[in-house]
C-alpha cells in the first residue's frame, strides 16, 4: 500500500510512504523479532509500549483470571495489529500474548506509531479498518456466547479459524488448534468439544488427517434452528 508522493517544502519529490516497507523493516522506532511455537511475546500485566504486527505465523491472545482460570480470546493471523490499547493510554497489556506457531513480527514503538497514524493517511485508514474488524468480531463473539448452544459456538469458531467468509479462498485447514483450545475459546469443556467434533466428521462437515479441514457445509450448524 503507497501513498500518493509528496512535495517538500524545498520543491522536492519525497518517495510515497510503503506500509509494507515500513512494517517489514527495521527502522527508528521499528524492529524485527522472531518467536518460537510456544514462546511468550507479552505477559499479561507487562507495560504497554508498543503495537504488535504479524508479518508471518500465529499468535495466540489469553487473560487469566484472579482465580487463575485462563481464557483465549483470539487467534491472530498474518496481516493482524495486536496490543493497539497503548495507543489509547493503556498503561500495561490487558492479555497476554503466545507465538501459537513460529512467528515473525513487527515491533513499533507507540511514538512512532503514533506519528505515523497522524502523518499518512492511507496507513491510518488501514489501521481503523482493523480496528472496526475487531471491533465486528467482539461484539458477534459477545452474542454468540449470551444466545447460541456451544454446538454452534464450536462451528462459528472453525469457520472463522478457516478463514471462511474472508476476502480470496478460504483455506479449510486448522492446524495447531487442540481441543483444550478450542474449549476455552467457546466457553465449554473438551469433552463437549470432543463430541461434536466427532459429530461434526460423522455428517462430513470436517475431516482429519492429520490436519483438520473445514468445509463450508458446517455452516449448516449455524443456520439451523
């Protein structure tokens, strides 16, 4: 994504501003960091300083209780921002951040962001539609867990783990997802999970081999009354 060029004051052509360029580079106020499956990127708690980009692999997003109970909240994908909340004066991160596979991102400090968000339209463009994104899904995760059964919260979140309903193919494969997981996503226990993913093969909505693929039938799941 480019920017139109600009004119400096001087009367030259400044280079128009790449998001690619300034996501996947080192820079002020900007590195690169690698993590592997299972690291800790953030912990629940830390100071918040900086806005997170996924340039490859999957994190996944936790927050724990008083009690010590642990809940996932998200699953990131390439192409997602992450701990944005500094950016509102968010002093320390609210949920804690894991590499679900190995993962590439980009760090940038919350100034720089900042300055960036003010000072190039089309990067900040971008970055509000995320946020309206995030926003769109928190709320259907909120209605999904106030009125429908756990059978349906469990085909809701293998559908959007698919990719289904997204711009290009969805790619009907989940890797990397357990049950436990999948559990604590949707508010239920494995063995619930585990009885309606079996159901869930036995009508040809999903196979494993390996892999868990997803077919687009398991919408069926949803729409039915």
């Amino acid at each position: 994504m480019r920017t139109k060029s600009k004119i400096a004051t001087n009367g030259t052509v400044n280079a128009p501003f790449d998001s690619g360029l300034f996501l996947g580079a080192v820079g002020a106020g900007r590195s690169l960091e690698a993590y592997a499956k299972d690291a800790v990127i953030y912990s629940q708690g830390d100071p918040a300083e900086s806005v997170l980009y996924i340039l490859s692999g999957r994190v996944k997003l936790s927050v724990v209780s008083p009690s010590g109970k642990e809940a996932v909240i998200a699953l990131l994908n390439p192409g997602d921002f992450f701990g944005e909340g500094c950016l509102s004066g968010q002093p320390l991160r609210m949920a804690a951040a894991r590499a679900q596979e190995d993962v590439e991102l980009a760090i940038v400090s919350k100034s720089v962001m900042t300055k960036t968000l003010r000072d190039e339209p089309l990067f900040s463009a971008r970055f509000i539609e995320h946020l309206l994104k995030r926003n769109i899904r928190i709320e259907e995760d909120l209605i999904d867990q106030l009125f429908n059964s756990s059978e349906k919260r469990l085909a809701r979140i293998l559908l959007l783990l698919a990719n289904f309903g997204k711009e290009g193919e969805p790619t009907e494969v989940i890797t990397q997802v357990s049950q436990e997981m999948l559990a604590e996503m949707i508010g239920t226990t494995r063995s619930r999970v585990s009885f309606f993913l079996n159901k869930f093969r036995k009508l040809g909505f999903i196979e494993y081999n390996g892999k868990m693929h997803v077919h687009s039938s398991l919408l069926n799941v949803i729409l039915h009354d």
